[in-house]
C-alpha cells in the first residue's frame, strides 16, 4: 500500500475515534442527573478531609452522679454549705429534699428525714447553731423520726457554736464519728439510719475545719460531700 495511502486512512480512523468518543460522553451526560454529578463533584472535593464525629451528650444520674446507682438502690448526695451564699444541699432519689431553690435551708444543721420503706421525705428542719439554744429542739426532731429512717444532715455557715453536749450524744449515738470534732463553721455532712443497719462501704460523714491559711472563701473552709447508693433491702 502506498504511503499517502496509509496516512489517509490513519487521520479517517482517528476522526471516526473522535466522534465515537464524543457522542459517548453525551449520552453519559444525558443519563446521569446532574443532582448526582453535583454530589460526586462534592464528594471529591472532600476526600481529603477528615469526618467530625460528635461524642453524644452524657446522659444525667440522679442527684448528679457520675455513674448511675443500680435499680435496687437509692441515690444520695449531700453537700454542705460554702461561705456566705453557696447554700447547703440534699438530694434524694434526685429530689432536692432541702437547698435554697426548695427555700428551707438555713444557718446551722439542716436535717432531713426519709421514709426508708417508700423512699419519701417526712420532715425536713434547719437548727441554728449561732443564735438561740436550739440544741434541745433538734434533739427532739431527730428522736422523732420512726424506726426504718434515713437522717440526713448538714452544715451551713456555723453548726458548732451553740451545739450542747447532749445534742452531740445523740447524734455520736447515731453513728457520727467527727461530730465531736465539729468548730465554729466547720462544714460537715452525715449520713445515718434508724432501727436499720447500713453498709460499711457507703460514704457516711465528712468534714472540713475552717484554717485561715487555708480557706477557700473568706473565713470559711471550702464544702464538703458525699454521695452514694442505699441499698433497698439492708439488715
């Protein structure tokens, strides 16, 4: 075959080729819709980048817990008061059994009484410990409660100054190893039961003296917690 020969059909198939490739890319074009183009082009564009994984929100426990108490048991936390304006709490099955938001906290020692049966509150009271002798009135409050009680009690402000010795018979009788400990704004919690017995391994009492090198707001010392589950069924 001659050379001009060759070349001619070279360019004829090339052209054919050409225009093969072209009509192919049309009828492409015209059978995928746009929206996937778009998303395709979209998902080129972001290979590169790394995903954003969104850490679920913590699910809240009762009484602010961590960690949730099991279905057998209840929750508690008692927090003492700090300073002037950060007022004394406890919470209960998450029920706010005394606080400022309920309105029946005070200067002294707040005491709440639960119904260790059926889970609910009975009474709560606060007794100043600063002004008044009001020792023989939390006696008797605390001597109150029923058989198979919980007692909750903390501190806000002073819950020393005017606390008798027979008021700290009592409630060292109840189980409370600090409360002869306790000075002027000491911040104190305690955690005790009547006709009942508790387990050793729950948190009970704390306590925090006030130290002028050491307080966390001006003249007080910093608050003090504890937190735990009751089992529903105890000796």
């Amino acid at each position: 075959m001659r050379p001009g020969t060759t070349g001619t059909l070279k360019a004829v198939f090339f052209l054919f080729a050409s225009i093969c490739a072209w009509y192919s890319g049309y009828l492409l074009a015209e059978l995928i819709p746009e929206v996937s183009l778009s998303s395709a082009a979209y998902s080129i564009r972001n290979i590169g980048e790394r995903p954003v994984l969104k850490a679920p929100a913590p699910k809240r426990q009762k009484c602010d817990h961590w960690t949730p108490c099991p279905s057998d048991t209840y929750a508690y936390r008692l927090l003492s008061g700090g300073g002037r304006d950060k007022y004394a709490k406890i919470c209960f099955e998450d029920e706010l059994l005394i606080g400022e938001k309920t309105g029946n906290v005070g200067r002294g020692i707040n005491i709440a009484i639960v119904n260790y049966m059926t889970g609910k509150v009975m009474a709560t009271q606060y007794f100043d410990m600063f002004e008044g002798d009001n020792s023989g009135q939390m006696i008797n409050f605390i001597q109150s409660a029923p058989s198979k009680s919980l007692l909750f009690m903390v501190t806000h402000d002073d819950g020393a100054s005017r606390l008798k010795e027979d008021a700290k018979k009592v409630i060292e009788g109840l189980g409370s190893k600090h409360i002869r400990n306790i000075q002027f704004r000491s911040s104190w919690v305690f955690l005790t039961a009547k006709g009942l017995q508790l387990p050793e391994e729950i948190q009970r009492e704390s306590i925090n003296h006030s130290d002028s090198a050491r307080n966390r707001y001006s003249g007080w010392p910093a608050e003090v917690q504890i937190e735990g589950c009751i089992p529903r069924k105890t000796s």
